[in-house]
C-alpha cells in the first residue's frame, strides 16, 4: 500500500480495520499530533505542552497555551484537529465493524473520558468478538465494501431524504434552544459532538431501507444544516452573524457524521445486530456530556494588544487618549452589519478613581480608571459593557443569551511610549473572558475583531494628536477634547 493509499484508507469508510493496525495507527497518529502541537506551542509560546495536557478530555482546557500566541496558532489548531477527528471516527467506526459491533460504538471516541477507554478497548477486542457464532465465517463480511450498492428508486428516495433531514432538523434544534436557552451554554459539545452526531443521524436514517450515493448522503446531511439555521433565523433563537461563524466549524463536521451514519446503516442491514439501540444512545450522550462543560471549564483570560506610531508627543497624545469627540471616519463593512463600533470616549475626573466613559453604538463601556501615569500610561477596569453586537436577523431585535456576559471586557490600558524622533507609540490592549468554546476557535473572531475596534480607536487618536500637534490648540469642554 502506497503512502497515499494509506492516507486515504485512514480517511475512508470502506471495509474493517483490525486491532492489530488500529492500535499502531492510532499510537503513531496520537504521538504525531502531540509532537506537532508541543514543538508548535513551545517555539511560538515558550510553554510548556505536557501529554497530560494533551490527553485532557476539555477542550477548553487547552485554551491558556493560545494566550500570548501568534494569530494564527488558534485556527491552525483547529485545521489541524478536524482531520485527526476524521481519521479517529472512520478508524474507530470500522474497528467497531470487525470485532462484530455495530458501528455506533465507534463514535464513543468523540466523548470526553469516554474515549480514551473506547480506544484502548477496540485495540484489544478481537475480530468478530461481539455475538459471533460457533464456526460462522466472517471472513466474507470483514472485506465488505459499504456501500458500493446503491439504489436511486424515486419513490423510495424522497420519504428517506424527509426522515433523514427531519431527525437530523429536529436534533439539532432541540439541542440548539436547550444549551442555548436551558443551559445558557456555548460548548464544545454545541460545536463539535452535535453536528457529527445529527450527521450521522442523518446519513443513518437516509440509508436505513437502502444505500444511497455518498454525494446524496452529504447533500442531504448540508440540507439539515440549511434548515436549521434558517429555523434559528425565523424562530429568532440566533441571528445571522453567529450562524455565519459557525458553520466554517459545522458544516464539515456534518458532512463526516453523514457518511459515518450511511457506513452504519450498511452494515447495519447485513446483519443480525440491533439497528437502532447505537443510534438512540448517541442522540443522548451528547447533552448529558455536554452539560458537564460549563461547570468544569477554566476561567481564562485573553489578551489583545494593538499598536500605532503618532507624530505627536506624548503630551499632545495623552490629551487625546483620556476623551475624544466622534469618530468621524464611516465605519467599516463589519461594524455595519451589526458589530459594536467605537464612537468616542469622555471622562469625569482627572487621576485614579476618574471614570472614562467609551461609548459605542451598543452602548457605553464604563471605565475607572486604575492608573494614572501622565503622559504614559492610562489603565482602567471595565465595570459595565454594552452588547457586543446587535444581531441581524428579520426581527428588530433580538437577544440570544450569548450576548449577556459570553463576551466579557474585563480591564484595558492605553501605552504611550516616547519614540527618538519625537513621535509616540500608542498601544492598546484590552483583557477579556469567553464562555464560548472552543475557544481556539471562537478567538480567532474576538480578537479579530477587538483588533479592528483597537484600529478604529487609534486611528481616530492619531489623527486627533498629529492635528493638534500641528496647530498647538486643544482644549477639554465637558469631558471631551475639542478642536
């Protein structure tokens, strides 16, 4: 077998995987992921990424070794990870296959705790091990080809696509207003176990009576996905803006657990198992895992830091750091659909214990003030914040619990650091939390953004300070600098 063929084997549904190669691949696969995220996170972090770390069942445990990482470490994690859940669900399903249970054991390694010992047990059972029958031959059935027989019988096809699309519609949506609503949970189970699960509802349901392409399977699996979101929109549990930011992380992750459940349907029909036992089991593991998450979760703290050089001294910046009028340059494309945008900054008071009002289109961000180092550093805490954005949707308005502490500013500070030539540095930097996870994934949009509301600010200070600086006139009128 080539080196393609391999990689390919690892990836497909088709055929069993014997202990024997499931135990090397997954240890060879295990350590190479390891390898790569230790020698990753040590050379851009300087931390260090113990197994333990590694084999911790949360996900949202490993989100302290992004802190202080490059931007693109969080999305590369995720890239890297998807594949790698690929390969554990395919491997895991087919080693289930061969040692005679149905596939729906092997989606045990997508649970936390669960799948460490789902693992190591599929690595020792033997082939054919579960309910097999003195002197049957199993030979004929571990050379399987799942699926290669299809049938396009209209009359059959559309009652399988509305049973497949409405089991997977109704999971996904029950489970949506339950951690949404219930829960008041933005987990990882939310993100990653739902979308594998219902797709394999799907793609289970679908191929139930007889097997249909995998092109089908995947159509139907995205047509679930479409319906789904378009309920969030209508029944106004979600707006569009947070749709449109998961489904890079849950349409794929669908898709497999669409061509696993049709892998199991197909096996399921060729043999004398208990069709739908593994199936009812998986719908419930979900939430009863993911219930767990927000109690167990680490609190952490992120950081994102934005800088700009002004040709102004520090004296004429710090005027315009501690309040500014209106920003008058037209908010970009990301704050027009709804993003919180920055609109100018007043303050009651001079020294420690002075308050800075940020105000945005949301709202206003009420700031003490904690430091008061003129002209070189203001640092403030973040005693009320507004939405961080105003959702679109067809309603006026709308307010998904995510919007009520998910996001929370914590504290800030501006840095003005003297440049040789006279200028400044400005630097800006705002602490957050996250109740959303993963967050490897979630925060490559929150520091995505706080990085282009840094922008807006300090451009907008810039201008202010390198104007000032030109014509010598600045002046404080009810909090704010004043042209």
């Amino acid at each position: 077998m080539t080196s393609l063929q391999r990689i390919g084997h690892w990836f497909s549904l088709q055929g069993t995987v014997s202990r024997q190669e499931y135990l090397l691949t997954g240890a060879c696969l295990t350590l190479l992921k390891y390898g790569v995220e230790a020698g990753t996170i040590g050379y851009t972090t300087g931390k260090f990424y113990s197994l333990s770390d590694f084999l911790n069942p949360l996900l949202s445990a490993r989100s302290q070794f992004t802190i202080g990482a490059p931007d693109w470490l969080g999305l590369a994690w995720v890239l890297c990870t998807i594949p790698f859940v690929w390969i554990a669900v395919t491997m895991s399903v087919r080693r289930s296959i061969d040692a005679g249970f149905t596939g729906w054991t092997g989606l045990l390694v997508l649970f936390p705790v669960l799948n460490i010992a789902a693992m190591l047990y599929l690595a020792w059972v033997p082939h054919g091990y579960s309910n097999r029958r003195p002197g049957q031959d199993d030979a004929p059935e571990r050379q399987k080809d799942f699926g290669t027989k299809q049938t396009l019988d209209s009359a059959e096809v559309l009652p399988a696509i509305l049973t497949g699309l409405g089991i997977g519609f109704v999971y996904t949506f029950g489970l949506a207003l339950f951690f949404t609503t219930v829960m008041e949970s933005y987990g990882a189970g939310l993100f990653f176990g739902t979308p594998i699960v219902a797709g394999a509802a799907t793609g289970y349901v679908y191929n139930r009576s007889s097997s249909r392409s995998r092109s089908s399977t995947i159509g139907v699996s995205l047509l679930t996905a479409i319906c789904f979101a378009g309920a969030l929109l209508l029944f106004g549990v979600e707006g569009l803006i947070c749709i449109a930011m998961s489904a890079p992380l849950m349409v794929p992750l669908g898709a497999l657990g669409a061509l696993t459940g049709r892998a199991i349907a197909v096996q399921c029909r060729t043999t004398t198992k208990k069709k739908d036992t593994g199936l009812v089991g998986c719908l419930l593991m979900v939430p009863l895992f993911s219930s767990v998450e927000p109690y167990v979760a680490p609190n952490v703290e992120f950081e994102v830091s934005t800088s700009v050089e002004i040709q102004a001294s520090p004296e004429r910046v710090w005027q315009c750091v501690i309040s500014f009028p209106e920003i008058t340059e037209p908010p970009q494309w990301y704050f027009r659909w709804g993003i919180s945008c920055p609109q100018g900054a007043r303050i009651d008071g001079t020294g420690v214990g002075a308050v800075r009002h940020c105000d945005f289109t949301t709202g206003s961000f009420v700031e003490p003030i904690t430091t008061w180092q003129e002209p070189l550093l203001l640092a403030f805490d973040v005693t009320m914040q507004p939405e961080p954005m105003t959702e679109l949707s067809p309603y006026r308005h709308i307010h998904p619990p995510h919007l009520d502490g998910s996001f929370r500013s914590t504290h800030g500070e501006l840095l003005l650091i003297p440049l040789a030539d006279g200028g400044t540095r400005l630097e800006g930097r705002t602490w957050y939390k996250l109740d959303i996870y993963p967050h490897a994934y979630w925060t490559l949009w929150t520091d995505w953004l706080v990085h282009r509301i840094h922008g807006r600010v300090l451009r907008h200070i810039k201008q202010l300070a390198e104007k000032t600086e030109k014509t010598g006139e600045n002046r404080l009128n009810n909090g704010r600098i004043e042209l």
